[in-house]
C-alpha cells in the first residue's frame, strides 16, 4: 500500500507576480510597446484609474490633464472612418471574430484605428464628460474641476478643437466633428458628451472672476491668471453659440440673451445668413443664400428666430428702462415740488 501522499496542486495565479501598473509614466510606456488590438483597448479601459504619481526619481511628471489631452487625441474623428484610411490598408484584413451565424468577421486597420479611437471616446464619456451639477441661489453649482481645468490654457483648445463645427465630408449640413449629425441617431455616450456641452454652454456665460479683495501676497499673479481666463472664456463664447446651432439647443441662452456681446451676435447673423433658398422649395428663380434675416426666419431658421427675439427683448428692454428712468426723476421732482410749495 501506498503511503506518498497525493500530489498537491498549486493555484497557478500562486505562480506569477501580480502587480497593478505603477502610474501613467509606465501605462505610456505599455501603449507605446502595443501592438494587438485587445491590448490596447485593456489599456485604454483602465488608464483612468491608474496613479498619476511618480513612482521612481527621476520620472517625467505627469497631471490629469495630460491624460484628458491623451484620450482626446486618440478619440478625435471616432465617428469617421475616413479619417483612419491609408492606401495600403484595403490589401489587409484580419479576423477579429465571428457573427450571431458563426461567419467569419474581418476588418481592416482602418478600422481597427476607428475602434480604438471610439474605445477612447466611451471612456471620455465615462470619466470627464459624466459630471453632476448641484444647485445654488445664482444657479448650476460647477464643480471646481471645471473652475480649474476645463478653461485652463492647455486643456479648454483641445475640447475646443474636439468638438469643432465644419461642414460635413458627405453632405451639406455643418456638423459638430465627433458627433453624430441626427440627434435620434446618438447613442446614451454620444448624448453624455451633448450633455456636457450643454452645461459647458451655462458655465460660460455664467463664469466670473471670483473676489480677489482678500490679502494674498500672490495677488498680482491672481489678476493676471483670472484675466486670460476671461480672455479664453469670452473668445470661445461663438465658438459655443455654433455648436449650440448646430444641436438646435440656442434655447439654453434664453436667460443671457439681453448680454449677448457683438462678437456673439455677429456669429449669430453669420449662421443665420448662411441658409439657401432652393428653387424645388421655395419661389425664388434661382438658388441662392438668404439676404435678410426676415428671409432666413421664412425658411425656418432657429438662429434668426432668436435674433429677431434679441432685437425685440433688446428694444422692450431699452424702452421699459427709459420709461422707469423718467418715473423716478418724476417721483424725484414731484417730491421738490412739494418740498418747495410747503414752505
């Protein structure tokens, strides 16, 4: 009989060294080194997780709008394969695996790029354009990330350029890049990121310079970073009003309507302008753009209707101040009178 005991099984996890990735220096450093698209599609669905923080003297630092300014770079034209085409890529295909029916799938690099740069794009949405505002006495609670990132220098161009309003490859209508065009078309991430924009929208114009009164010995350096940011925030301002255009949302500037700037209104007309009539829809002998805004409201446009509305609020507005001015030098003066005749 034999008495050598069974042989014991060891866990093969028990085998091998298991460590999370130190930080964003070394996670750079895997994705440079991937080549197989699971892998770098792992590493795009973790990297918001991973440390920031040097691990080892001498590392390059690296800060949260580092990674941002990453995953915009990779996602940028996700939603257009023609963006991801080489020549060469239609002479390889490789199969990544198989449909509902067990046929075979294939794709080519392009679209493996197209992938990869739409795996960045959820992971935008479900890490920088997912955010929660709060409410307070002068309206939406920002988060102070938004306050110290999302306008800042380096981050606000690459948003800026991400979402950037050009006319579209395959047809006439001006769309924002990185958008589907119809918003019944979008998925739940696309409508994350429209979200977004939308109360990017109401921060800017509800942004100021926070009180600087109190004694700070870096009062001076203060000013001047609270004054190239309301240089960024006023200049991105028709930026904004032409990704608002496009999304039909001008709505969400209801309440600023009276403080729209020139440079604002300017990009209002500019959009309104940029209507056609058509000679198979309306009765014009010859196609042409819109002359006046009278003719742009005639064809629908949601831009003139809210410039015709600015310039009426604007006139009532004008008109109800000045009569509220010459009521109160009125009471003003009845009030001497009578002061003056009771002597």
């Amino acid at each position: 009989m034999s008495t050598q005991k069974d042989e014991v099984v060891v866990h093969t996890l028990l085998t091998r060294e298991i460590r999370p990735i130190h930080n964003w220096h070394e996670w750079l450093a895997h994705w440079q080194a991937a080549k197989d698209l699971q892998w770098m599609e792992s590493l795009l669905h973790v990297g918001f997780s991973v440390p920031l923080e040097q691990e080892q003297y001498g590392e390059k630092k690296y800060d949260r709008i580092d990674r941002d300014i990453f995953y915009f770079t990779i996602a940028d034209g996700w939603a257009d394969s023609f963006l991801f085409r080489l020549p060469e890529d239609q002479e390889k295909e490789y199969k990544v695996g198989h449909d509902s029916n067990w046929n075979v799938i294939k794709k080519t690099p392009s679209e493996l790029r197209q992938q990869l740069a739409g795996k960045a794009f959820d992971m935008l949405c479900s890490n920088f354009f997912k955010v929660k505002l709060g409410n307070n006495r002068d309206g939406f609670d920002f988060p102070k990330v938004w306050k110290e990132l999302i306008v800042s220098e380096r981050l606000f161009p690459v948003i800026q350029n991400f979402f950037r309003v050009e006319k579209g490859r395959y047809s006439d209508f001006v769309e924002i890049l990185n958008l589907s065009l119809r918003d019944d078309g979008r998925s739940h991430n696309e409508r994350q990121a429209v979200n977004f924009l939308l109360n990017l929208a109401q921060f800017l114009w509800t942004w100021k310079e926070p009180d600087t009164s109190w004694p700070n010995s870096k009062e001076e350096k203060t000013d001047e970073r609270l004054a190239a940011m309301r240089v960024r925030v006023d200049t991105a301002k028709p930026w904004m009003i032409e990704v608002l255009a496009v999304l039909k949302r001008l709505d969400v500037l209801q309440g600023w309507i009276l403080k729209l700037d020139e440079a604002c209104l300017a990009k209002l007309k500019e959009i309104a302008l940029s209507n056609e009539l058509k000679t198979h829809q309306h009765p014009v002998i010859k196609a042409r753009l819109v002359a006046t805004l009278d003719e742009a409201c005639y064809l629908g446009s949601e831009t003139a209707w809210f410039l015709k509305e600015h310039e009426l609020m604007t006139k009532e507005h004008k008109r109800l101040g000045t009569i509220l001015e010459a009521e109160r030098k009125k009471v003003e003066a009845d009030r001497e009178i009578k002061k003056l005749t009771s002597k």
